[in-house]
C-alpha cells in the first residue's frame, strides 16, 4: 500500500532507520561557542563544473582533476603538505578509485606518508568524505586532513548494478537498483507533483543561477585549476535564457515511466568536477594561524523505500536538527540537493522551509550534479553564501541512490571568527 508523506512522518521508526554522527552539545547558543577541539574549516573551495559530454572537463578523468586541485590548493594556502594526517575522497564510479586517488596525491607532491581513503556513498560521497575526516579528527586519530569530493559523468556514467535473481525477487531489492529517473518517476506519480509544479521549482534554480553567474558570485567560491595548459574558472554549466515556456516545451526523458514529467530542464545537469575543504581543531588551526571558515557540528544519514528514494531529505534534515538541538528556524541557508524537480519540489513543500532560505543561488537543476562532487560542493556554496549575507548556520542535504538520505550542520565563523 502507498501512504502519503504525512502519514509517513508519522511512522519514521519503523520505516527509516538512522546513522548518527557523534554527539555534540545541543541548542544554537552551545553549538556557537568557541571549543579548542572544535573540527573547524580553514579552506572550501571547488573547481568550476563542466557539462557531461560536451563541456570543458568532458576528457578529463577523475585523477587528472584531483591532481590540478591539489596542486592548486596546495599553491593556494601554502600548506605544507607534510602535515597532512589523512585525506578522505568522496567518488561514485571512476575504476580503482583509491589507485587514482592515491596517485594524483602523491602526483601533486603531497608525501607517501600521507595515507588516503575513499568513500562511496553516491550522492552524500563528499559529505561523507568531510563525515569521515571529522570523526578522525574528533577521535584523535588525526588533527589534519582533506575532505575531497570529485566526479566525471562524462568519463565514468553510472554502471547498471547486476544482482542475482535470488536478491533481485525481494520487491525493494529490485527497487534499489533500478535507474533514478525511475524513482523520480516514482515521487511524481505517488506524491502527485505535476509536471508544472516541477518546472516551477526548476525555473526558480535556472532563474537565479543566472543572476548569480552574472554578478560573479561563483568566482568566490571556484578555485581556478589548469588542465593541459588551460585555466577553468567558470561553470559552463549554467543555461542562459531559461523560461517557463522553455521548459513546458521540452519533452519527457523516461517516457514509458509513470506519468513522464521529468525533463532535461526539471532534473539536475549531469556534470564533472570536483570541490575539497581542509579539516583541522580550532587549537591548531589558531596555533598555526590559519583562517577559520567554519565549523562542522554533526550529520545524519536515513534510509527510506528505494522507490521514493528522493523524499529522503524530509527525514534526514529533521533528524540532525533534532540531535543538535536546533529548530528549522536556527538555519539561515539550507542547501538541499535538487536531484530531480519532483522530489526537491516535495521535499521543500513536506519540510515547510521557506524557499528564500534554500538553495538561494540555484542548485544542482541549474548547477549541474557531479555525483561524488555534490556533497562537499554544497558546503563551500552554503559557507560561501554566509559569509556574503552574514548568516550564521548552513544545513545540507541530498538523497541518495538506494534509497537513503543524509544532512549536515555547519556554522559560518567568517563572521564568527
């Protein structure tokens, strides 16, 4: 039997089962304060992203951007890349990530000392990357390292998964596996979010994408990368002249699914590109006189059916601010993934935050979604965002192919610092 999204709010212990991240202490004033081991931020910073296919990282592997990124990073904040405790890179479908990974590092100077990591968690990968490099630094086990998140849908396009005919007959194992415009499909058809809704919402992210892109508000938050003798520093991403009529007239992309009202307008732009945040405590951050950006305060990760595999920000965004001891109203910037309009537009409209408050100069619609690359994309926009408007908290979130969901909370010390 279907329910609906309210009756699904009420029934999240037996439906959606959640991860944590260690305990801080909870309310807005305790997670302000100023701690010595406080896992702060010194640099968020992400390359500019290109189109799938056609755009200027289309012949550019994983390895080859995480290497211009170092070495650009490195360049950037003059860090000794000795001091590095451990490096975490959040990726979905490049072969051998670790190997990859592991030698652009070492390509781009960076010690053999220094150990790496990789996480896949598609969607959430880079904020799980930055997840993992936290809960390093919280336990001790490092006081430095960087939280990547990188991607080429160009070069390395999701893979169909293969299960065997035993897994495959369980109804929600199939579900799991099968493509994301299925699931976006899917939220339509259930939650009866029409096709007009969707570009209403998908206008909102074109709209002001554009107006960011054309006051330059990006450049603050793109760190320039040279590939093959070329700079990238701005998105190609961005679709100018979008209109409601634009959009009404592109037709259907999945249309033997449901009621076939996803797009190429209403869903978020396949992309390339990758996005990194340095990690460290407060103590040695001010010990060694690096800026302080922000803050991490604590995630959360939910699973949900893999049908409706995008309504998961509707329980992970309350779960963290419920572990925070923090109110939908504490939140000055949500940055929550647009995926595909039908489930962004449901999501908004279940978790009753104001539209001004989300994704306020576009998301992934406009932006485009590299998938291993979103989760640690959206913290340097939400910082970035703070710290132009002088808000003091950012909540990120995104489903997760599978059926899962996570979000994260991080306060804005630009204007705190």
């Amino acid at each position: 039997m279907l329910l609906s999204s309210s009756s699904l709010m009420h029934r999240v212990p037996p439906l959606v089962r959640a991860a944590s991240s260690q305990a801080v202490p909870g309310g807005l004033a305790a997670i302000l304060q100023k701690n010595p081991d406080d896992v702060v931020i010194t640099f968020a910073k992400r390359t500019a992203m290109g189109k799938a296919k056609k755009g200027q990282l289309k012949d550019t592997p994983v390895d080859e951007m995480l290497l211009a990124l170092f070495k650009a990073t490195l360049e950037k904040t003059r860090l000794d890349p000795s001091k590095i405790d451990d490096i975490c890179v959040g990726t979905c479908h490049p072969p051998s990530p670790l190997y990859v990974s592991r030698a652009a590092a070492l390509a781009a100077g960076i010690p053999h000392d220094v150990p790496i990591s990789t996480v896949n968690r598609l969607c959430s990968s880079g904020l799980m990357a930055i997840r993992t490099i936290a809960h390093s630094i919280q336990a001790g086990e490092a006081s430095l390292g960087l939280a990547v998140g990188v991607d080429s849908m160009s070069l390395n396009p999701r893979p169909t998964p293969e299960v065997c005919e035993a897994v495959d007959r369980a109804p929600a194992a199939h579900d799991c596996i099968q493509p994301m415009g299925w699931t976006s499909e899917m939220v339509a058809q259930t939650y009866k979010v029409s096709r007009e809704k969707q570009d209403e919402y998908a206008l909102i992210s074109h709209t002001r994408a554009n107006k960011a892109a054309s006051r330059g508000i990006f450049a603050e938050e793109i760190l320039p990368i040279e590939i093959r003798g070329a700079v990238i520093s701005v998105d190609d991403t961005v679709r100018p002249g979008v209109t409601a009529e634009s959009l009404a007239s592109l037709k259907p992309v999945f249309p033997t699914w449901g009621e076939a009202s996803t797009t190429a307008g209403n869903a978020s732009g396949v992309g390339d590109g990758a996005a990194l945040c340095i990690l460290t405590t407060r103590e040695r951050a001010q010990r060694e006189g690096m800026s302080i950006i922000g803050k991490w305060v604590g995630s959360a990760i939910v699973g949900v059916e893999p049908r409706y595999m995008g309504i998961a920000p509707i329980y992970a965004v309350p779960k963290v601010l419920s572990q925070l001891g923090l109110t939908r109203e504490d939140i000055d910037v949500y940055e929550i993934n647009e995926a595909f309009a039908s489930q962004f537009a449901h999501c908004v409209e279940e978790l009753k935050i104001p539209m001004e408050k989300i994704n306020p100069n576009g998301g992934s619609i406009a932006l485009s979604h590299p998938l291993g690359m979103t989760g640690v994309r959206q913290v340097v926009t939400g910082l970035a965002e703070l710290q132009r408007t002088g808000g003091k908290l950012l909540c990120t979130s995104m489903c997760i192919g599978s059926g899962m969901g996570a979000a994260g909370v991080f306060v804005n010390e630009a204007r705190h610092g």
